[in-house]
C-alpha cells in the first residue's frame, strides 16, 4: 500500500470515528449516559449547564498523556525557542510587515472548537490582511481546554509546541500549520485528546508544504523540543484575563476589543473586517 493510500485510510478512519463520536453525543444528551456494547465507556460530567462526556475509545489511545505528566515533562526538559519569536524568553508571536502601524492581537487555544470555526470562516481574511499590511498579528495561545478538570488532557500545549517548531521554520509554516490543525477534517472534538499525539500532529504537518518531510521540523515535534517554551506562551493568555480575555477566539486591535452584537468575537469575513474598520477610524 503507498504512503499516499495509508495517509488517506488514516483521515477516513478519523472522520469515521468523529461522525460516530458526534452520533454518540446527541444519543448522550437525550439519555444521560452513553452505552457502548453494555458498557458504560463516558463519564459524565456538568459545565455551565453542558454535559460533557469524556471517552477514551479511540485508536491510539495509548499515546494520550495526561496534564500533569505533560507538564512535569516539559519542566525536566532543556528550554529552547523557536527562531521567528520575540519578548522574554521567546513567548511573543508576532507576524507581518515589521512596518504595519497596527496590532491584531489573536487569542485561541488548539483545542477550541469555536476557534476552529473562525479559521475556517474567516482564517484567510486575516491572512489577507497580514499580507497587504493593514496590522500585524499577535497570536497568543491558551492551553485552559488542558487545565479544565472535567476535560483536561494535554493537547492544546502539545499542538502549541508542534506550532513552535513550525515558527522555528517560517511564519509562514506556523500560519498554514495552525490552518490545517484547525480545518474540519483534523480537528478533533474538544473532548477528544486527540493532540496529545505527536505523530498525528507529524502527520497532519505533511499537509503543509514547508513541512512535508521535513526531518528538523518532524524531531522537534516527536522529541517536544519546545515543550517548555510552550509553557511560558501560556503564561501570556493566562495574563490577558486582567484586559477581559475570559474565552477563545478572542480578539483585540491596538488592545481595543473587538465584539460585535454585545461580547461575542467577530466570526464571519464581514463581520470581523468590519469591527477592525470601525476601530481604524477612530
């Protein structure tokens, strides 16, 4: 069987298994549990008034790593950071002209279903807006979905630190890698660890082309070379809750949030091109 064939037989079998967890939710909400062959396989749990159910049913589970192990494994790590990067300790993430008078800053976590939606509404208008100049962007990155007891897991740090070996390659690589994490057919559902698993993350980067067998790229991710400076990108989202920032995606222009109908973030092309407009007016 070609690579080719085997990548392909490895995204259908993750759409068949995401099509089946989504049937599997409906069927929970209704009946407030969730039976698989006469054994209860989900541990219910209650957030805000949504259940959440938590499986470890799918194939390769046994890569899954925990919050608390991820952590304490990146701690015993050497610290290292990706080239393309800035501030103390390399935590800023900043991307477009060096020139552009304006500063988008981009709250989102790997995990985050919503932020999922937005890339892939409205992903390549802002990727527009960074060629043409209008504003640079800030990305900072959340791992919350990770610290959140009735989900955890360790994939929002793990999918941040295969993003920093991206940047190590080009600003470029780094946008178009996140693209694809978060395109429909990848991303996982939010309960779902899935990205706690390096080597789907270093078979997901073969979408990318700056990625695509690149061997330097491919050992940062499986040796987590840049676990702990993942860490302290976090350390950045988790200061934003002083300026607001409670939830993802999140954003804010020269530190002005952007909102449209009360508190909720710009999702479609019109609607976020035209809460940046309005601000650049001002």
């Amino acid at each position: 069987m070609s690579k080719r064939n085997t990548q392909q037989n490895k995204q259908a079998a993750r759409e068949r298994l995401r099509i089946e967890r989504e049937k599997q939710a409906k069927k929970e909400k209704a009946r407030r549990q969730l039976v698989v062959g006469g054994a209860i396989v989900a541990v219910l749990a209650v957030a805000g008034g949504i259940g959440v159910a938590i499986a470890n049913m799918n194939e390769g589970a046994e890569t899954k790593v925990s919050n608390k192990q991820w952590k304490s494994d990146a701690k015993k790590k050497a610290f290292a950071k990706p080239a393309n990067t800035g501030g103390d300790k390399g935590a800023e993430i900043v991307i477009g002209k060096k020139d552009a008078k304006n500063t988008l800053t981009v709250f989102e976590d790997m995990r985050c279903p919503v932020c999922s939606s937005f890339e892939q509404a409205t992903g390549a208008t802002l990727q527009a807006d960074l060629k043409s100049g209008k504003y640079k962007a800030q990305f900072k990155m959340g791992t919350f979905i990770d610290e959140n007891p009735q989900i955890s897991g360790s994939g929002s740090k793990n999918a941040l630190s295969a993003l920093g070996a991206a940047l190590n390659v080009s600003p470029d690589a780094f946008l178009e890698y996140k693209k694809v994490l978060f395109d429909a057919k990848n991303h996982p559902d939010e309960r779902e660890d899935e990205y706690s698993d390096d080597k789907l993350l270093v078979e997901i980067a073969q979408e990318v082309k700056e990625l695509k067998g690149n061997k330097g790229f491919e050992k940062n991710v499986l040796d987590g070379t840049y676990d702990k400076w993942a860490l302290e990108v976090s350390k950045l989202f988790d200061k934003a809750k002083d300026e607001g920032i409670t939830g993802t995606p999140a954003f804010q222009l020269n530190g002005e949030k952007l909102t449209v109908g009360g508190d909720n973030p710009p999702m479609t092309p019109d609607q976020f091109t035209s809460a940046i407009d309005e601000k650049l007016k001002k």
